[in-house]
C-alpha cells in the first residue's frame, strides 16, 4: 500500500511540475511577445491559475484526504466559500509580509499582490485542498512529526521549499549587476516556483527513500 502511494504522490507531482512547465512555454503560442521575463506578470497570473486548477482537479480525483462521513451540499458550499475567504486572507497576509521584508509600499503593488497569489498558489491552496479550511490541522501538520500521510509529508517539504526559494530568490535584486530578472518581482517570484518545483520532485524521493524509517500515527 505504502509504495502504491508513493507512485501515485509522484505522479501527482510530475503533472504539477508540467504544469509549471507548460505555463512557462504554452502561452506563447496563442500570445504574441509572452515570456517569463518580457510579460512577468501574465506569466505570474498563467501559473498560478494553471498550478491551482490542476492541484484542485487532482485533489477531486485523487480523494487523498477523504472522509468516511458524506457531507450535505450546503455543507460543500459552506466549506468552499471558506477556502476561498482563507486563499484570500492568505494573498493579503503573504502580500503584508512580503512589504515587511522590503518590498515597496506604494510602487509595484499590483506585482507584489501577484507574486503573493503565487506563493499562495503554492502553499495555502495546497494546505486547503488537503487539509481544508481547518488551521488546526495546519498547526499539526507544520509541528514536529505532525504529519499523518505521505501527502502531508509532501505538502510540508513543497511549503517549505517554496518560501526557502522565494527568500532566496530576494538575495540578488540589491546586486549591481543590471540584469533584467533583477526587476522586482521576477527573482523572487522564479526562485519560489524552482524551490516548489524541486519540492515536487525531492518529496516523494525522500519518502521512498526513509519510507522503513518513517511512522504515520492516526489522532
């Protein structure tokens, strides 16, 4: 059972990652002059959606996190506005601390709010269709050993590869090299999505690898 999971997390994984691929390459054909650098921003938008329908459609067929107890339809409704509500809470949130860390203020803010939407895209929406819009379960499954699945397992390591990418991606803009992927912002935005990317691909290989080692315990 356990390798079974494995081949199918890295299945899922491997389409997210084309996603991301053919959002960088796709466009391009029904765009004229769309690159990731030239049009940043339709890029930013093209991936995120791209990244959010596919780990939504997955997340329906893959049922990764179902529960025993059927739920009512207005119970889907209730609990589909509330992802939406916390996906947005999470772009404001994400879009204040990208500020904090020196982001501009009043300049570029409809870059900022995108590329939060990105990072987002990659870690809260991830969160809400595995887990729901229950922040306890967030809790647990960020704290040590708090994860219950391999699902959960991946869904920690992409989160965190993410933001590491993101932050790390900052490092090069105050750099005096004149480079145009230094233009706030295309290295924090490209170094969240390789970092995710990575993620995708690092989580199921780590997991087969320690998977004698590893113990999930149902709460």
């Amino acid at each position: 059972m356990r390798g079974a999971e494995i081949r199918r997390l890295l299945a899922a994984n491997l389409l997210r990652a084309l996603a991301i691929v053919l959002a960088a390459v796709g466009p391009a054909f029904f765009l004229d002059g769309f690159s990731v650098l030239g049009t940043h921003l339709t890029w930013l938008c093209v991936c995120s959606v791209s990244v959010a329908a596919l780990s939504i459609i997955l997340h329906l067929v893959l049922k990764p996190s179902q529960s025993p107890k059927r739920s009512s339809f207005a119970h889907k409704i209730s609990r589909f506005l509330k992802c939406c509500i916390y996906f947005f809470m999470s772009c404001i949130l994400f879009h204040a601390i990208i500020v904090l860390y020196g982001a501009p203020l009043i300049e570029s803010v409809t870059e900022t709010f995108l590329f939060a939407v990105l990072l987002s895209t990659f870690t809260t929406l991830q969160c809400l269709c595995l887990l729901g819009p229950n922040i306890q379960a967030w809790i647990r499954v960020f704290s040590k050993n708090g994860a219950m699945s391999i699902w959960e397992s991946s869904l920690q390591i992409t989160s965190v590869c993410s933001i590491l990418g993101a932050w790390f991606g900052a490092f090069p803009i105050p750099l005096d090299w004149d480079r145009p992927w230094q233009v706030w912002p295309i290295s924090c935005s490209l170094g969240a999505t390789f970092g995710y990317t990575a993620g995708l691909v690092i989580a199921p290989l780590w997991i087969h690898w320690n998977r004698k080692q590893i113990t999930y315990k149902s709460r």
